[in-house]
C-alpha cells in the first residue's frame, strides 16, 4: 500500500523566530532530567539481569 507525499510545512519569517525561541525556553527550563553515569550504569545492569532471567525462563520451557 502506497503513503502519498504531502507537503511539510516550513517556518520562515516571525513564527519562525517564535519557535526557535520557544524551543530554546523549553531546553533550558523544561527538561525533564538530565543524564547521569550511574543512573546509565543501574538501568543497563537491570536490563542486562533481565535479559538473563528471560533467557533461563526460555530454557527451562524448552
């Protein structure tokens, strides 16, 4: 099945100007959290203790 092309809006001009602003208000005072190292290092332990679990749930079913 076929997607049609449509056209993508462009900003110019003021609107333009109003969006970069705003995106820029919303990096600066908006951002949810920010990155850190050790938070990184327990997500990927989880992960990777869960990715351990699954595989010996697979093992023992089969």
């Amino acid at each position: 099945m076929a997607i049609p092309i449509t056209n993508i809006p462009v900003l110019t001009g003021e609107v333009a100007e109003r969006f970069i602003t705003q995106c820029d208000y919303n990096a600066r005072n908006l951002a949810g959290s920010h990155w850190s190292q050790k938070d990184e290092e327990r997500f990927l332990a989880y992960e990777e203790r869960q990715r351990q679990k699954r595989k010996e749930r697979l093992s023992r079913t089969v």
